[in-house]
C-alpha cells in the first residue's frame, strides 16, 4: 500500500511560506490603491481638472423651437391696502400685502416667463429686501421679464392664467386684465386667456385672506 507523502521539520527551524495567489496579489494592489486614493490628494485634482475640461467640452445651449414656463404667487390680503389685478385697481375692502404693488397676476406671469427661460425667479432678481423697489409697479418687472424673452429670440406663444380668489368676483374684470396684459406683452388677445375661480371658502383662499394665481406660457421661437 502506497503511504501518503509527509514532511517534518525540525524544532526551531523556519516554516516557509507559500507564495501569495493571484488573487491575493490583485487583491493587495487593489487595496494599496484605494489607500493612496484614501491619503493622497493627485487622484482628486485630476478628477477636477477632468470635470473642469468636460464642462469646457460640453456642447452649447440647444436653440428650442418652443419653451413652456409655469408661475405661481399668492398675497395675504389685509385692510389699508389696494388690490391691483393684472394692473387694474379693483374696489375691494383689503388689499395685497407686499413689498411693491403686490399684482399677484403679473407676479406670476413674471415667474412663467422666466421659468421657460431658464432664468432666476422674480424674487431673485427684484428680491424685496431691496428698498427700491418698494412700492414699484408690478409692470415694470413684467416689461423686464418680456426684454429677456425678446433678447434670446422668442415671444409668446400663449399664456393661461388662473386667478384664485373667494372675493371680489373676478369675471366682471377679467376683459380689462385681459387687454391690459395682452398690451404689457405685446401679444394678441387670442393667445392670453384669464380665468377666475373661488375656493369654496376653504382655508385663507376660501375666507379672503388672500389670493392667489397660477399661470402657464408657451414661448415660440421668433
């Protein structure tokens, strides 16, 4: 019968070690380079010199056939101040509290302008902790909103606006916002439409606490 090979070794001499695997080699050069990733601080700059050359790579803006914006505002309403509505003053026992005008209307269709375009919203460029434009129209942040729509090539294409308010009933006014707008924006009153809705007398909206107003726009390429 064949006996099965032994080795012996003597007391106090050395136990040699077998030779590392392939995957014990892969496995050691994989961890010494997470550790230099972990203590050194090369790999970062290449990947922010990496970043910086593709966002100096990347391809230009795309030039849209069309851009569609959504705005939105609301104003508490309080004694002492009027309510102006898309430019027009409507007799109303409280007005809009606000650091200019508080034209919720225009406010809004200021904020879908610029929203289609990409652009900072009204509070950012005319913030209200600026004193100048305390107590400042409302139409002169529209007129500047439509110069940066007219500056990159579009106009309106159509705009839809909802204003939402339990009191002073709104159709009676709604002909007069209309032409208003459509003369701030250059457009044609078939393009820009003005609805009115209460809110079923439910929370500050519904109890003429205030008011409030949605809008969307469609920019077309010129």
């Amino acid at each position: 019968m064949q006996q099965a090979a032994c080795s012996t070794t003597r007391p106090g001499a050395a136990v040699p070690r077998p030779a590392p695997t392939a995957s014990r080699r892969a496995s050691s050069t994989s961890s010494s380079g997470r550790a230099a990733q972990r203590g050194g601080s090369a790999p970062r700059r290449t990947s922010l010199a990496a970043a910086a050359a593709a966002a100096a790579a990347a391809p230009e803006a795309p030039t849209l056939p069309f851009r569609v914006g959504h705005g939105w505002d609301l104003h508490r309403l309080e004694a002492g101040y009027p309510l102006i509505v898309g430019g027009i003053d409507i007799p109303h026992d409280v007005g809009c509290v606000a650091h200019s005008d508080g034209d919720v209307l225009l406010h809004t269709v200021v904020d879908a302008i610029l929203g289609a375009l990409c652009l900072p919203d009204i509070g950012q460029l005319f913030p209200d902790t600026d004193p100048k434009w305390k107590g400042a129209r409302s139409d002169i942040f529209l007129k500047e909103a439509v110069r940066l729509m007219r500056e990159r090539g579009y106009t309106i294409g159509n705009i839809d606006c909802t204003i939402i308010a339990q009191r002073p009933k709104m159709a009676p006014h709604k002909g007069a916002i209309r032409d208003n707008l459509c003369q701030m924006l250059g457009a044609h009153p078939s393009v820009v439409n003005i609805k009115a809705k209460t809110h079923e007398k439910v929370d500050s909206l519904g109890e003429n606490r205030s008011i409030a107003c949605h809008a969307v726009v469609m920019l077309l390429r010129q």
